[in-house]
C-alpha cells in the first residue's frame, strides 16, 4: 500500500508521493509534511538482532518511501552507510558504569546528523530522477552547528545541486566553525549570519514561503529543497537507530524481548526525538522519550505546562547545537498529538508567529506527557555531569550528550521507573574540546584545534579523521551577511 504525504496545517489533505515531499522539503503553506497514514512494518523484533543496520534501514524505510524501487532504495542505503562510517554497526551501543549509550557520531563530521545526511543526497537524486525533473535543487540550510557541515559533506560536487548553508557567527564552537569553513566542493557555500539560529532558521523558512522568489528561481531552472529535519527525508532515516539500539540490547542479554526501554535524548529543533516517537508509533517498545534541554529551555516548560512561550533570552550555552528557542519538528508531534488537526496545528504555529506564543489543550498535553518526559541541565550541570562521567568510566562524552546524561540520572532518582534507559550520544567530545578539556580540569582551553591535542592526551581516545584533517584544511568561506540580508543573498548567488 502507497504512502502518501500531507501537510500539517492543510485541513485539506492534499497528498503526495514521498518522493515528491522529499523533493519539496517543506509545504507551500509552511507546514512540514507527514504521512496520510502511519505505515506497518513488516518487521518482528524478534529479527533485530540478526540484521545488519543497512538491512534494518530498508526494511523500516520501504513503507515510507513506497514509490521507489526496491532497487533504487537498497541502492540509496547502501551508497549512504559504508566505510564512511568509522564503525561497521554505524551506531553502536556502549555500556560505561551502568549507563547505556547510543552512540551516533562515528560518521565523516563525528555527530548525529551524519546519519541522516548520508542518506538525503541519494534520495533527493533518486526523487529527482523519479518525477522527470531537470531542475538543479538548492539545498537551503539552517544550522546551529551539526546540520550545516554533515549536510555538505553530503551534498559536496552532487549533480545538479547548490548548498547554501547559513549559521550563527558566534553562536557555534570553534571546530564546527571550522569545519564549516573549510568544506570543499564547488557547488558550497557557507555564510555566518549575525544573528542566532532562529534568525537563520526563521528567514530560511521565509525564503521558502516566498512564491515570488519560487517562481523567479523555476525561471532560472532552480527549485528548493532543505536539508534540515523539516524535510522529511532527512528525519525518516532517524529512525532506523532507535530500532537497531533495542537490537543491540537484546543481542547483549541487556533487556528480554517485548521489554520497555526510555530514550534519553539532546534536543533543540526536536527532529532526533521525534523519530524516537515515530520508532514508538512503530511498534518499538519505547515507555518514554527524555527531552533533555540546556538553558534555552522553552520544550521542558512547555511539556510541564502546555505553553509554548518563545518570548525569553536566548542563550548561547556550552551546548551549542540545543540553543534553539523555535523548535520546528514539534508542529509534527502536535499533528499528532491532535489526531491530525491541521487546522488547530496551523492555528497555533499563527500565533507563535504572530504572539511569540501558544498554549495546548489539557487532553494534547495529557496526551504529550503520557509520551514524553522533560527536564533541563544548566551549564554548570553539563559541566559537571562530563567530569562525573569520566570520573566513573572514564569514557568522555560532549556537551549535548552530557544534557542528556544529567536529565537521564535525575530521572532515574526522581520516579520509580525500571526501564532499561539509553543515553543519545549526539557528538564525538573532539567536536567540542574547549567544554570537556574544561569540565575534566584543564583552564587554558581556548576551542582551537591546540586543545585537540590536549584531549586526546587526556581522554586516549583515537583522533577522528575529519579532525585530524583540520589542523591542515584551508579556510575556503569567509562570507558574514546581516540576517535580514540571507535572501538578497540568495537571489544574487542564483538569479
């Protein structure tokens, strides 16, 4: 059976293939787009431990993308989750002093969003080749430091595509800035922006929404689509890891078949937990999903009390990736949350827009916290949390999943639930040296890649090769624009 996309906020229903919506990246009326109906798995558990990460992903991934090929699909996966990867099990499961980790940064820019940004170049070709289309796609970017380099290292010197990745000048640590501004490929560009990450995300939404500029780019042979979460190829393959973590637990005697397990997870724009949700929707037996925030806290005060309120400070915290204020995959769980109401969802993203504000009903909030557990670690927490995990394993871990680590012991000492929980280890501690050779003691970190070597003396953990090759790349982009300047931009480097 097909399975069809709409849109959150169209009460309409209009639909489309999956590979039309990955074409799209985001709906005309500014919704994100989500599946007509959930689709079945043709997956016992049973299975998990048996199937390697590339088996597993095409057997969760199929129903979703039911109008490619099993040829043209396996052919994706199987080009997205090779050598590229320093682990064969892609993202491995670790076990240090009685906590349980998935790790997800042992791909080519050591964080999570590899995982994903593998995969979406073969989609988006193959989505391309499927509906006939001669247009060049410009992929357009926000990124609050992981999205912006893990998605050109994906889309580098791709046929007929132009990655335009725009992030915070001074909202991100010094190696991401670093490996931004040294990525290669003729058809990237990098551009730091003044203001924060929901400047950036906010007006890449704007430039998308904007049907005069649409127009004007199919004019000039250009069509948009997006690699960040909003594109629903680039948060489907997130999936896949939630499963195979459950695989690994039964594979190691850690947890017996059908039992309950939580998932902690660092969360800013809400697309990695989502897919916890979608893994849940599944049939994977997940009791609940940690949202682990930093300072910028807006998700933990709204699943306590069902408001949304983005109306605060925004914070550039040790955890630069989660300093985020609008978290846009959230409109998806509110769909739902709501039974589908995509009037009441477009409602509310209105006035969030409009207000800088929304509040839920009590049975979408009952419904939010049956699934959802949230909680906040402060920097000094985050700190903390790094120093008593090496302290008691000697296992080094970085700043977000460091959130997420805290939120996951102040869980366990604050309920009385017994399930199996698993840390989401988000990012190599390499990304992020200044904050871990500062948590673990040492005070003359200053973020540059000196302090690289510092925490491989420290921690004995091998240098990625994506760091070792910085101390040698050459800067290559040096653009900084105003963020009321991005689609000036834009318009000049295409049209």
């Amino acid at each position: 059976m097909a399975t069809l996309y709409r849109s959150t906020r169209d009460a309409s229903a209009h639909s489309i293939s999956s590979s039309q919506a990955v074409l799209q990246g985001i709906s005309p009326d500014g919704g994100l787009f989500v599946p007509v109906d959930f689709p079945k798995l043709d997956l016992d558990l049973s299975q998990l431990p048996s199937l390697s990460y590339q088996g597993l992903a095409y057997k969760i991934l199929q129903p979703f993308f039911s109008d490619f090929t099993e040829d043209e699909l396996r052919s994706c996966i199987n080009s997205a989750y090779g050598s590229n990867f320093t682990s064969e099990e892609i993202t491995p499961v670790s076990y240090h002093a009685g906590n349980i980790y998935l790790e997800l940064f042992h791909g080519p820019t050591i964080a999570f969003k590899d995982v994903a940004l593998q995969l979406l170049p073969y989609l988006l070709i193959t989505s391309a080749k499927k509906n006939n289309s001669n247009l060049k796609n410009v992929i357009l970017t926000a990124t609050s430091g992981d999205t912006g380099k893990a998605a050109m290292a994906g889309f580098a010197d791709v046929e007929n595509t132009q990655i335009i990745v725009f992030y915070p000048k001074y909202g991100v640590s010094p190696i991401q800035e670093k490996q931004m501004l040294t990525q290669t490929g003729k058809n990237v560009y990098v551009v730091g922006i003044t203001g924060n990450f929901d400047n950036a995300q906010t007006n890449v939404k704007q430039i998308f929404n904007n049907s005069t500029l649409t127009d004007e780019l199919l004019k000039s042979g250009y069509q948009f689509s997006s690699a960040n979460s909003i594109n629903i190829g680039r948060l489907l393959p997130q999936i896949v890891y939630y499963f195979y973590a459950y695989g690994r637990l039964l594979a190691d005697n850690k947890i017996k078949l059908g039992d309950n397990v939580n998932f902690s997870v660092p969360t800013g724009n809400f697309g990695d937990i989502l897919a916890g949700f979608f893994a849940k929707k599944l049939g994977l037996p997940i009791n609940k999903l940690l949202c682990a925030s930093n300072e910028n806290n807006v998700l933990t005060e709204f699943f306590k009390t069902g408001t949304y309120n983005k109306k605060r400070d925004f914070k550039v915290t040790n955890s630069p990736s989660m300093d985020i204020l609008v978290s846009s995959n959230l409109e998806r769980l509110l769909f739902y949350a709501t039974n589908g109401n995509a009037a009441l969802v477009a409602e509310w993203m209105n006035q969030l827009e409009k207000e800088g504000e929304y509040t839920v009903d009590p049975d979408t909030l009952k419904f939010l916290q049956t699934h959802f557990y949230a909680s906040s670690a402060s920097q000094t927490d985050t700190k903390n949390e790094i120093k008593q995990v090496f302290t008691e394993s000697n296992y080094a871990i970085d700043p977000h999943t460091a959130v997420a680590s805290f939120v996951t012991r102040e869980y366990k000492e604050s309920t009385a639930d017994s399930c199996p929980t698993v840390t989401v280890s988000t990012a190599s501690p390499y990304k992020f040296p200044q904050t871990v050779l500062a948590a673990l003691g040492v005070d003359n970190a200053t973020g540059d890649l000196d302090d690289v070597q510092k925490l491989v003396d420290l921690i004995k953990l091998p240098l990625p090769k994506t760091v070792a090759n910085l101390f040698e790349a050459k800067q290559l982009h040096d653009t900084v624009i105003e963020p009321d300047e991005m689609e000036n931009y834009v318009k000049e480097l295409l049209i």
